[in-house]
C-alpha cells in the first residue's frame, strides 16, 4: 500500500538541463510529493497514488483539500471528485503502535455515511502470515443499504468469533474506544457520552509487532456514492494511552 538512487556518472555539465526543469517546474507538479500532518501528537503520511489499488480499488490523494487539521486539533478526512474521478483519503502514523488503549471521536454524520462508503481505524503490519497484525475499527453498511453499519474486527474477518456488527444509534457524537493488551482486545462505543456498545474477543490476540495506526475514508469495491459529494468524517479527541 505504500513507499532507492543510481551512481552519478554525468558531469556538472549533464546536470544543468534537470536544475533548471526543476526551478520551472509549477507548483502542481510537485501535488504528489508525499505530506505529513501532525495529529493527536503524533505525525502522519498521507497516501497518494497515481491510480486504483486495494482498499477498494480506490485512487488516493493527499492534496491539502483532501486531509488537513483544522485550528481545533481536528482532522478532516474528504472523500470527493478530482477530474471525473472519485479520490479516497488515508492517513498512516509513522510511529509503532502498542499495546494501550486507543479512543476517538467522530461526529454525527458516520451514521449517515452513503452505503458504499467505509471509514476505517485500524492497526497494519506488513506480516501476512500474522493477517497483518490488524484489528479494525469499521464504519460501513458495506453496499447493503439496510445493513449494521458498525463493525469491530480482530482478522481474519472470516472466522467465526472475529467479528461485531452493530447499528449506530442517531447521536451527536461517537466516542470509539479499542483497548489492546497481552491476549485482549476490547472495544467500547460512548453515544452522546453513554455506554452504547461493547464487545470483547474471545479469539487469537495478535502481538505489535511493527503495526502501526492508520484512518481512511474510502469506497467499497471503488462504487461511487449515490450523492455527487464531497463527503467528510471529521475525528477529534484522539488519545492514546500505552499499557503500563
């Protein structure tokens, strides 16, 4: 999902031609330069590629219109139409993450989400064998337009046990919670600042490894929305809190 140089066999001469295309190059051509954030005190890179891939397939972007941190601390997350094409929004911490426990707030507007819309908090570690030490946080009906549209997940989602599907109560906020520790992962839901849900695991708990956080906005199997956009989660109150 994610990010070398050759040996220098050209005289000062042969570098010219390139210095100069790179002082006259507009400032768009440097649009897929990658980009980080500083959210909830811990820095971000924002995906960009040049075409669809796996979530999806979705094309990502990381233009300042497409992610950004408002003056509150809050993140915005779009989901919108560059030229023709629909352009999803991932953001992934560039630190480890831990056993802890991990909480955020999202606003009213999840529980409205088009049906093929998937707003994703999750952990990933390049290990398949470990199911990429992945545990989710999901928000999407998934293309079913009166299915749950909360999902907690440890993978791989195909086992029995390793899934929790929910409806999101209409509320003012969402306040998600996923504790991790040796052999746990729980997962708690606050509605408006009240107990909504709750689920325990039973199953294999993965170890940290090298997983690291990440939060995307995106399209399920890249199925456009029904509504012309641009669609937004914006998360507050991000915290993290290591096990002692």
């Amino acid at each position: 999902m994610h990010r070398s140089g050759k040996r220098n066999l050209l005289r000062y001469a042969g570098w010219l031609p390139f210095f100069m295309m790179l002082i006259t190059l507009p400032a768009a051509a440097y649009a897929a330069s990658p980009r980080d954030i500083i959210f909830g005190g811990i820095a971000w890179g924002l995906r960009q590629t040049s075409g669809p891939v796996d979530p999806g397939p979705n094309t990502f972007s990381n233009s300042p219109d497409q992610v950004w941190v408002d003056e509150q601390g809050s993140v915005h997350l779009t989901l919108q139409k560059r030229d023709n094409v629909w352009t999803a929004s991932e953001m992934m911490a560039k630190k480890d993450a831990g056993y802890g426990t991990y909480r955020f707030t999202v606003s009213s507007s999840e529980s409205s989400l088009d049906p093929n819309i998937v707003f994703g908090f999750f952990t990933w570690d390049k290990a398949p064998e470990a199911f990429n030490r992945e545990i989710d946080i999901e928000i999407s009906r998934w293309g079913v337009k009166d299915g749950p549209n909360g999902w907690f997940t440890v993978q791989p989602y195909d086992v029995p046990g390793n899934q929790h599907a929910f409806n999101l109560p209409k509320a003012a906020s969402y306040t998600f919670e996923m504790r991790w520790d040796k052999g746990l992962v729980e997962f708690v839901l606050y509605c408006d600042g009240k107990l909504s849900e709750y689920w325990k695991y039973a199953g294999r708990v993965p170890e940290p490894g090298r997983a690291r956080l990440r939060i995307n906005l995106w399209l399920f199997r890249g199925k456009a929305p029904q509504g012309p956009g641009p669609y937004e989660v914006v998360i507050s109150d991000f915290s993290y809190v290591p096990s002692r």
